[in-house]
C-alpha cells in the first residue's frame, strides 16, 4: 500500500477509544491526539470516533476533547448509533421483547446485567462483579430492571467470565444477537448484524464517501471488522494479535504516540 496515495484519497479517520485514544486504566490522553486532530481537521479530513462505549459513557477527557475539537461525528455502541454532525444517521436498537427474553434467561441463571442507551447506563443490581467491569469506564449508572421497557436499547452488558461463554451461547437466547467479549467479567450484546464496520457505512453512505477514503484506528476485538472494512485499517502496538493480522499497518504503542506517528507517515500531518 502505497502512503503517497493517501493525501488524496483519505476523507474521514474514525478512532476508537480505550486503549487507541486513551489509556483507560491510567486516564492516560497523548498529548499529541488533539494537535492531530486538528490538523486533520485544517486539511477539510473528517475526524470520528468509532467505539463501543455509548456517547453517555465517554471518559471525561474524551469528552474534553470532543469539546475542544469540536468534534461531531459518532459510530457508537459499535455501530448501534451513527450521529454526523447533530444528525442521527441510523440506530439499531434491540426489540424490546428481544430483550425481554434475555434478562428472563440471565435472571434464571443469576448472571447481573446492564442496558445501554444513548444516554444512560442502568444495571440490574450492583456487585462487585459489576463494579470490577463498569468502574473504570468512569460512567455514572444506576439500579434499573425495567430500563428497557421504556427506553431504546442498543447494547446489554451481561456480566460472567469466561467460564461461562458456552452457556450462554448454547443457551438459545443468542438468535439475532452476538456477544463481543470487552472485559475479563463482561461482554457486548447486540444486534447479530451491528458492528462498527456496519455503522461506518452507512456514515459513508450518507457523507457519499467510499470506503477507500477511510482510515481507521483501533485495538481490540470490537475493531476487527472495522478494519478489516476501511480502505486503511490501522492496528495500535498495543492491539490484540488477532486485529494486528487483520490491519493493512500496525503503528507504534498509544503510549508512544502510534496515531500522530502513523498519521505523519501518512503524509496526513505534519511532525
């Protein structure tokens, strides 16, 4: 792959969050992420954060930084809800007897949870299990079983370990929706056909944009279709195995600055 070729062709760069942007369990930003970012912005190259957390749920200085650089296109809730400048382009939220069906399965089993919306985050009682997950998201939440009768749900938050991933998958309940495993406690549950490669684009439809002008940036499991779907997917040195063999580069560590280094390369930005 050529980087003469992507100061032409690249209009949009989406980052994910936690361990791409920001170190989660340090409350760590590179200095050099908002500088970047800017400077994308100055040569008309869309910046747009592409994650799994809900916009709700976005760490403090992520937030600082989407004030500072005025950012305003989402793919959140990997790829449940698309916003582009104040405008929701496409939402998926999972039926509410969908839903239903689940929490009666979880409640049999004795296995907590949380709903995710674009606003809150509601759990279904407050562990130390859920705690050890949901805490170092920085996120307010409260106690909330009926959540979802009334409010739109893109994702739940079913807490168990690993030791209990074939129960749940033989379990049934999992027909029209996949679990994405985000914590050693917890995993992603969502519409079978959502990810973040599926909100990108329909993003890119709307913008008129294909997907060889986008780059992407990530690390974890969440991110695989993600780059595997972007004309140019990017993998941290920090990412896991399975997406560094998926990316078409892998940039140096976030601790190191691997975004504004891989965008200088790129001839995106400048030193």
């Amino acid at each position: 792959m050529d980087f003469a070729h992507f100061k032409h062709t690249i209009k949009i760069v989406f980052f994910d969050i936690d361990e791409t942007l920001i170190v989660k369990d340090k409350d760590f930003l590179p200095h050099s992420v908002l500088p970047a970012i800017q400077q994308l912005q100055q040569k008309g190259i869309i910046p747009a954060i592409a994650t799994g957390r809900s916009p709700c749920s976005f760490p403090p200085k992520i937030k600082a930084l989407v004030q500072q650089a005025g950012l305003n296109t989402f793919v959140t809730m990997n790829g449940q809800y698309v916003v582009h400048q104040g405008q929701v382009v496409d939402k998926l939220p999972i039926p509410t007897q969908k839903i239903a069906e689940v929490v009666a399965f979880f409640e049999q089993q004795q296995i907590d949870y949380a709903f995710v919306s674009n606003e809150h985050l509601a759990v279904s009682r407050i562990t130390d299990q859920v705690r050890s997950a949901v805490d170092p998201l920085k996120t307010a939440y409260h106690i909330d079983k009926d959540y979802y009768q009334h409010h739109e749900v893109f994702q739940i938050l079913p807490f168990y370990d690993e030791s209990q991933d074939e129960l749940v998958q033989n379990s049934g309940i999992l027909n029209g929706l996949k679990t994405v495993r985000w914590h050693e406690q917890s995993v992603d549950l969502f519409d079978v056909q959502g990810s973040k490669a599926r909100g990108i684009l329909h993003l890119l439809n709307h913008l008129g944009l294909s997907v060889e002008n986008a780059m992407a940036f990530g690390d974890g499991l969440n991110d695989l279709e993600m780059l595997s779907t972007v004309g140019v997917g990017v993998a941290m040195g920090n990412a896991c195995d399975e997406l560094k063999a998926v990316a078409d580069f892998v940039t140096d560590h976030i601790e190191q600055d691997g975004i504004a280094h891989f965008l200088q390369k790129a001839g995106l930005i400048k030193a």
